[in-house]
C-alpha cells in the first residue's frame, strides 16, 4: 500500500492509495465483480443518477448498489468484506497525519457501496455526492483505456489504475472521462453519519 496526497485550497486534499488490496483479496473482488457485471446488465438494481440542467443523466453506465443487492447482509459478500479495510488503523493514521479532516472517516456510522460499470463510449459528467467522503476503487474486467477520474475546479486528472484507491470530500465536484475500450468498474464508497443522530 502505497499513499500519496494531492493538495487543493483551503487545507484539504485527496489520497490516492495504490495496491490498497492484496493479491489474494483482489483476486476475490475481481470473481465477484465478473458475477456481478451479469447483474449490472440485467439493470435490475439501476441506480438512477443525477440530472443535468437539461434533465439529462449526468451518468451513462450500469450501476446499483451492492448493499441493496445483497440486503445489507454484507457477509454474503467478498466484496463488502474487503471493503471494510478502508476503515483499518493502518490507513487511519496515515490519512490523519496528513490533515485532521479525515478523522471523519473513522468517526462515520454510515456507509453505502456502489458499483458503477463503465464499458465504450460510457462515463459520468461531473457532480458533487452527498457524502462527507468518497472512497472510489478502480478494478478492470478487461483491459481498458480512458475512464479516468477528473476534478475540473481544480483542473486535476487521476489515471484510472486497477486496486486504487482515491478518497476526497463528496462535496468536490468529480466525474468519470469516456472509457474508450474495455471494462472499468469503479466501487463507489459513500461515507456518512446516520441523520438525526
């Protein structure tokens, strides 16, 4: 696991975390996603995404969340097992070192995964979430190219590697390039606290 950090104004910035999952978990993530990637073509848990100012989808890909899919019992799956090592003390104090903001993290009571299949031609115009955090995860079921990460604010391109990790405040407007050719899978975690309480 490896961390680095880009800074943006007024003291925040986004980690990139490459080879966040080992070989062996990855590998499970990887069956999983290719049983999954059925299940986003049936589009039977679609996602709807965000509108633009002409009412047309922000978003072209198939998503849904993974916790509806499996009921929110998250040990039925690999997937939101693994995902649980974004919440580990390793990497909570390696983020905090940086910047005290993202105590929010692992102060958090609520979190949702998404999964957002991206083949050619498919991508996700830029918009904000309505998360504290985001914690989006690049896999490949194929080869792919295009399909990178991009913040326009701050005129900032992360190239879409497999097992990286790339966490920022929801708030800061992001989206998805074109994918040209391939699959590109990206989990979506949406970090929050629980309302009211």
């Amino acid at each position: 696991m490896v961390i680095s950090f880009l800074d943006l104004p007024n003291n925040f910035s986004i980690a990139i975390v490459d080879n966040f999952y080992s070989e062996a978990e990855l590998k499970e993530i990887k069956d999983e996603l290719k049983l999954l990637s059925a299940v986003a073509e049936l589009k039977v848990f679609v996602n709807k995404p965000a509108k633009d100012e002409e009412d047309s989808p922000k978003q072209k890909s198939n998503s849904f969340f993974l916790d509806s899919l499996y009921n929110n019992k998250r040990d039925l799956s690999k997937i939101l097992t693994f995902n649980r090592k974004l919440f580990s003390s390793k990497l909570q104090a390696k983020l905090i070192e940086k910047n005290l903001f993202y105590e929010h993290i692992f102060h958090s009571d609520f979190d949702t995964t998404l999964l957002n299949f991206y083949g050619p031609t498919d991508y996700y115009k830029p918009h904000r979430d309505t998360s504290c955090f985001t914690a989006l995860t690049f896999f490949k079921l194929e080869e792919f190219s295009g399909g990178n990460l991009i913040f326009p604010e701050y005129e900032i391109e992360i190239e879409a590697v497999e097992n990286r990790l790339v966490i920022f405040p929801g708030f800061v407007l992001h989206g998805s390039e074109e994918v040209t050719k391939g699959i590109r899978v990206s989990m979506a975690q949406f970090i929050n606290y629980r309302a009211g309480d």
